[in-house]
C-alpha cells in the first residue's frame, strides 16, 4: 500500500532545464550537450555536486566548472551562463497531481539546489512557488543540508521525516542515476520524460485519477 509520494522539482513539477542547455550550446557554439555531460562527469564530487552541498562559492563554481567542461568537452562553459538555464516553467497537470495526491497521501519533496545566495534574484529561485512548496508535508534542500541526491542518506532522512516505509512510498525524478537509490531502498520509481506520462504512471502507482 503507498502511503507517501515524493517528488524532485525541477524537471519534474517544472519543464526540464536540457532544452535551455541545447539552445544555448547551440546559439553558442559549443559541443552538442556538453553542459550536460560536464553535469554527469565525476557526478559526485565534481563542481555541480560541490555547488548543490554548498561547499563552494559562486566564484569557485564558475571557474571549476569552465575548467571541468574544457577537459571534458573541448569548451571552457562559465558555470555563470549556464544557472540561468536552469529556470524552467511549473507544469501545470504535475501541480494538480501534487494537489489531488496531497488530499490522500504524504508528500515529500528531495530537490538538488544551489545556495540562495549564490544565485541572488535569478529565475533559478522564483521555480520554488510558495503556494506549490506548502503541498509538501516535509522538503529537503540539498544547499540547506549539505547533502544531494543520489546520495542514500538524503532518501532515508526523506523516510524518516515522513514516518514511512521507504516500500510505501513512490518517487519520481526525471534522471536514473537519482532513481536508482530510492529503488534500492524499496520505493517504487518514476522517471519522469513528460507530464502526461507521468501523470499516467503516478495514477497506476496510486489508484487515484490525477486529472
């Protein structure tokens, strides 16, 4: 029986930040998907992972990940330009899912994030809705606690904050290797490739109709 639902954020409740990567290598001339691939290289201890657990500055992350992408991909990418790409637009059936589930279930939200204070009043922030963030029964900020998906430890605090069983509970991202974690630890998994789909997938996980 399902008791929790949880959910990662972007790419998730909002559009996926991969189609503003595109166009800005494109528009710039870089290698096709090199923001992403500099993202997934070394993903644990790399300037991405360093900059969603806080331990580094602005600064630091924008001439690390320049460096990273140069030896990766062949293009120095300013970590700078590429926290603007991150903003993407709720969807708005995932946020009537979130509802509906809300009325039946707890609701957990892991999202990897970066320091407010790094990214100031840029769009990245304003992705964080205060109606939508209050559907959540318990949220977990990698930047606020130093830890950030896959990381097993983030998923068990999750569970535990929720008083569930991590078999009770489904949970949705929209990259595998969050995925594979919260399988291990006995949720059910969703990645997340559209809202319809899933949408549909949440509404044969749950039993509820979703929209």
């Amino acid at each position: 029986m399902i008791e929790a639902v949880i959910f990662d954020f972007g790419g998730v409740l909002t559009t996926s930040p991969f189609e503003a990567f595109a166009r800005f290598e494109q528009e710039r001339g870089y290698p096709v998907d090199i923001i992403r691939n500099t993202n997934a290289a070394n993903h644990l201890e790399n300037a991405w992972a360093k900059f969603e657990r806080a331990e580094i500055d602005l600064d630091t992350f924008d001439n690390l990940f320049a460096e990273e992408s140069l030896a990766l991909g062949g293009a120095a990418v300013r970590g700078r330009e590429v926290l603007p790409l991150l903003a993407g637009d709720l969807r708005p059936e995932m946020v009537e899912a979130l509802k509906r589930i809300k009325a039946r279930f707890k609701t957990g939200c892991i999202t990897n994030n970066l320091p407010a204070n790094a990214i100031g009043s840029q769009a990245g922030r304003t992705l964080y809705v205060a109606e939508v963030m209050t559907l959540f029964d318990h949220v977990i900020e990698s930047a606020k606690i130093g830890l950030r998906k896959p990381d097993p430890r983030i998923y068990r605090m999750m569970v535990e904050a929720l008083g569930v069983d991590a078999k009770a509970c489904v949970y949705l991202d929209d990259l595998g290797v969050n995925l594979k974690p919260a399988r291990e630890l006995g949720m059910a998994t969703i990645k997340v490739v559209s809202a319809a789909q899933a949408v549909g997938e949440l509404e044969a996980a749950t039993g509820l109709v979703l929209r």
